[in-house]
C-alpha cells in the first residue's frame, strides 16, 4: 500500500514523496513523465487543500514566525542524501 484514505476521517498516508518527480532531477530512477509530474501534482494539490481546511491555528504570530522553514539554511546534499537539499 503505499497511499490510504481514511472512511470517516480526514486522514491520508502516502509512502512516497509526491513532490520528488517535480523537484528533484539528480536520480534517472525518478519517473519524470508528463503523466508522472501530473499526477504528483495532483496529490500535492489536493493535500494543499484538505491542510487548508484545518482551523488550526498557532498561539500567536511569533510563535508561527518561529516555526517557519526560512528560519533554517537548506544544506546541498547529493552527496549524503537522495535528496538535493535538506535542512537539519
């Protein structure tokens, strides 16, 4: 299995990363297909939505400020990582 949808919940899984096919072009094992970039988009686009239905909120703008990922350097990675960049 590698995605799951909960019945009653708003509740997804994915074992894969939706957004390498768009992203990350260091590895030929990577499906770069139009079909392939299509369908990974619409993964990530339909996860974009359901996140924003959350009414979730930080307690306050400093605390959302702080948890942002500008907060933190992207590391080159092809080295150590099958991942182009990483944060740490």
């Amino acid at each position: 299995i590698a995605a799951f949808e909960a019945v009653n919940f708003p509740l997804y899984a994915m074992q894969f990363h939706a957004e390498k096919p768009i992203f990350e072009w260091n590895h030929e094992n990577i499906n770069h297909s139009s079909d392939n970039i299509h369908a990974m988009a619409y993964f990530s686009q339909f996860l974009g939505r359901e996140a924003r239905k959350s009414l979730h909120t930080y307690p306050s703008r400093k605390d959302e400020q702080a948890a942002l990922i500008y907060n933190y350097l992207p590391q080159y990675s092809p080295n150590y990582s099958s991942f182009v960049q990483v944060y740490w």
